[in-house]
C-alpha cells in the first residue's frame, strides 16, 4: 500500500490528511509526503508520512509509484497554488496510474459548481472509507453512519 500525499504552500491540507490516514490505516501503510516546497514536506514528515520530497522532479519521478494519490483538487491544475503547481506536476499527477482522491478545495480563480462546502476535517473524513475500499479494508461503523 502506497499512498502519496501531495500539498504546497503551507502545507497544512497534506498534514491533516497524512494524520487522518495514520489513525485509520493500517501500521504498514506507506505514506508518502509529496510537497511542492520544504515546507509542506516537513509538515507532512512531522504528521508521521514514511517518507517525503520536495519539488517538481522529486513529485514528477515518484507519484507513479503510488496506488492512492491524495492532495486538494488544486494538485491537477497547472500553475495553481500560486504557481507551485508547475505545469509539469499537474501533468505528472494526472497522468499517473493511482487512484486520485482529490478534495474539492481549490485557490482562486477556480471555482467547483454541484458541490456541498464542506469543512477540511469533514472532506479528509469522507476520503478515508474510499482510501479503505480501494483497499479491500473493512470500514469502521462510524464511517458507515457519515455515509
């Protein structure tokens, strides 16, 4: 099971998603910490990822290897995050054979029509029963409820 993280920025998205993933996957999980920057690399390794890169050939080279690719929607965009998101890491992400879990969280001018505003938490926790199905994991019963 590997599991890439991919974030920017601050990072803060990445972090919050590799520490919901360490809490409900299993100890073996590989979960690797994809940043565009140092920064939201080191926060990510600080949340308990395996292992981490930083920049664009480092996200380029690796995120073929994941089965699961998980990050903001933001991550398939070129140029997003303030240009961050170069060209050829939302080529590289997309094209990839990994299951993408993208979540709906976007910077400005992208704008997602048809979907509820839901707060982090609450998109990271709807993420993880598709993280486990992918994976033939049983399901907790409180995620059965949120569904």
């Amino acid at each position: 099971m590997i599991i890439a993280v991919v974030d920017g920025m601050g990072g803060s998205i990445g972090t919050q998603i590799v520490l919901q993933l360490r809490l409900a996957m299993p100890e073996e999980t590989e979960i690797m910490a994809l940043g565009t920057n140092a920064i939201a690399t080191s926060g990510m390794m600080k949340a308990k990822a395996t292992r981490g890169a930083t920049g664009e050939n480092a996200i380029a080279f690796s995120i073929g290897k994941a089965d699961i690719i998980m990050g903001s929607l933001s991550v398939v965009v070129p140029n997003s995050m303030m240009g961050e998101v170069t060209p050829k890491i939302a080529t590289a992400i997309a094209s990839a054979p990994g299951r993408k879990i993208l979540l709906p969280v976007s910077n400005p001018p992208l704008d997602i029509l048809g979907i509820a505003k839901k707060p982090l938490q609450q998109l990271i926790k709807d993420a993880i029963p598709l993280v486990k199905e992918h994976y033939g994991l049983p399901r907790d019963p409180e995620e059965e409820a949120d569904v």
